[in-house]
C-alpha cells in the first residue's frame, strides 16, 4: 500500500526532528558529524565515540567489550577502524 501524502509529510517530519536531536546531542558529546557517522557506520554507542575522540582508545574498546560482548581482537579492530 503506498503512503498518502500526509504520512510522508509526517515522516519527513519526524526525520527532520530527529536529525535535530543528532545534532544537538553531537554537539554536547562534542563529536564531530563525521564522527557521529562513523560511530553509527560501526555500530557503537555515543560513549565509545565519545571515548574514541578524547583519545581514551582503550577505555574504549572495554566498554565496547562489555556493551555488544565482543572479544579483545574485535573490539579493537572496530576502535581501530574509527
């Protein structure tokens, strides 16, 4: 079933909020856009970004460990990759 017009305005809505909210919270943590993608390419939290930007590569990669369970070799290669 195809959306109305309506539905794809409310969606364009809700998109663009949510793009605001983004923005807002990279702006707090202090990340960069590029960063915030990246971060979302890779699949981890804003904290192991936020770790990965300070600098902190090793804190993040332990909590990286402890969120998404992964092994040390893993871990690291994602930190790695950001």
């Amino acid at each position: 079933m195809p959306l109305s017009r309506s539905d794809v305005a409310s969606l364009e809505r809700r998109l663009r909020r949510v793009e605001g909210l983004l923005t807002a919270l990279a702006r707090r943590l202090e990340l960069t856009p590029e960063e915030i993608e990246e971060a979302t390419r890779a699949n981890v939290s804003a904290e192991v970004a936020q770790l990965v930007s300070a600098g902190r590569k090793i804190m993040a990669i332990k909590i990286l460990r402890e969120q998404e369970g992964l092994g040390l070799a893993e871990a690291k290669r994602i930190i790695d990759e950001l």
